[in-house]
C-alpha cells in the first residue's frame, strides 16, 4: 500500500468507527434510588433520556397496578405486585411536545422480581408513545418505602413489556444506594446523579429543590 492510499485509509477509518460506536451505544434513562435503611422513606432521582426502538411502549396512569414495565429480568423489588405511590413528586417525563408528572412506580403481573414501570398522574388512561420518541427524564420523588425492600447495586434493562408481550426497547440503568454503605457515593457519581436533600417537618418529609 502506499502512502497516499495508507493515509486515506487511516482517515477513512478514523471518521467511520466513531459513527459506528455512536450509532451502536444504547441511551440510558437512570433512575436512583437511595435512603437510609429503616427509615421507611426513600428518594427518587430521574434523569436521562433514550428514544424508543423498535416498537410502541405504552405508560400506565396512576388510578391502579401499573400494567406495563421495564423487564429487568432479575430481583429488583422484595414486595408483591403493587405501585408505590410518591408522597411528594417534581418528577417528570417529557417526549419532546408534552411534559408529564410521574406520580409512582410499581411492579405488574405476578412477576415483582421482573417487570418495573412507572405511572403517570396527568393521564385520564394509559399513553402509548411511538418508536422513534425520545423520552426525557426529570427531577425527584419521595415514596414511602423502605430502601431494603430493594436490591441495591446497579440493574439495567432494555425491553419494555405489557401483558405477556414484548414493546419496544428504552434502555434504563437502575441505581439502589443504600445511605451509610461504603461505596454509595462512588455509585452516585458514576450515575452522574446529584441526590435532593430531604427534611422531616412532622411525621413526613419533603424535598427540598
């Protein structure tokens, strides 16, 4: 090969695999999930964004078991089918033209250990968002729950769910930190993820933006 032919060669390569990694890398939205063991209360923090691939995903509302999910294929949630409802929320998805409020998560179908969505409080029913959507993920929330009733560690997840069917794909990295283990803030950091300060006023507490 000679030189003219070796250079072009090497600029062409250059330009290419960088397009190729791009186009390959899969978007993650992260949810953080972290408290102090016995508390009863946890925060959660959404952030991110990913486009839908594939096909449809449809979102729950918030009147009941939210019925579509993440399959996340492994035990992530220690309780039984049911939605965790946030007693204070700035959480929010956005697909570009609208902006909901998420209002819980919950687990669906008789599989706790393998399905996790999310419901969404400004919707009279459920919403279908088409493949192609960018979905963008905001703010924070406080639930009610216990940080052991979660496995803590990293989950990642790719293939949304409703029923016994497959939807689409939207990639989501799962991060449960458990306050006062060592190693905590090494997980926060590496999720990129800045954690609200909470404040007990009374019997409940409330973020603090």
């Amino acid at each position: 090969m000679n030189p003219i032919t070796n250079l072009a060669f090497r600029i062409a390569f250059a330009l290419v695999v960088p397009l190729f990694w791009a186009k390959t890398s899969v978007a993650e939205i992260e949810i953080q999930v972290s408290g102090e063991p016995g508390t009863g209360l946890t925060t959660w923090t959404f952030s991110g964004s990913a486009t839908i691939e594939r096909l449809p995903v449809t979102v729950d509302n918030n009147d009941d078991q939210v019925g579509w999910g993440w399959h996340v294929g492994e035990v992530l949630f220690k309780g039984r089918d049911s939605n965790i409802d946030f007693i204070e929320t700035t959480a929010r998805l956005s697909d570009g033209v609208r902006e909901y409020e998420i209002g819980g998560v919950g687990t669906a179908f008789a599989r706790p250990d393998s399905v996790f969505g999310i419901a969404l409080t400004t919707l009279m029913s459920t919403r279908s968002f088409a493949a192609g959507t960018t979905l963008e993920f905001s703010g924070s929330a406080l639930a009610a729950i216990d940080i052991e009733m979660f496995k803590r560690g990293t989950t990642r997840a790719l293939t949304w769910v409703g029923g016994d069917y497959d939807q689409g794909d939207l990639g989501i990295r799962f991060d449960v930190v458990f306050e006062g283990d060592v190693g905590a803030e090494a997980i926060a950091m590496q999720a990129g993820v800045k954690k609200p300060v909470t404040r007990a006023l009374g019997r409940r507490s409330y973020l603090i933006e």
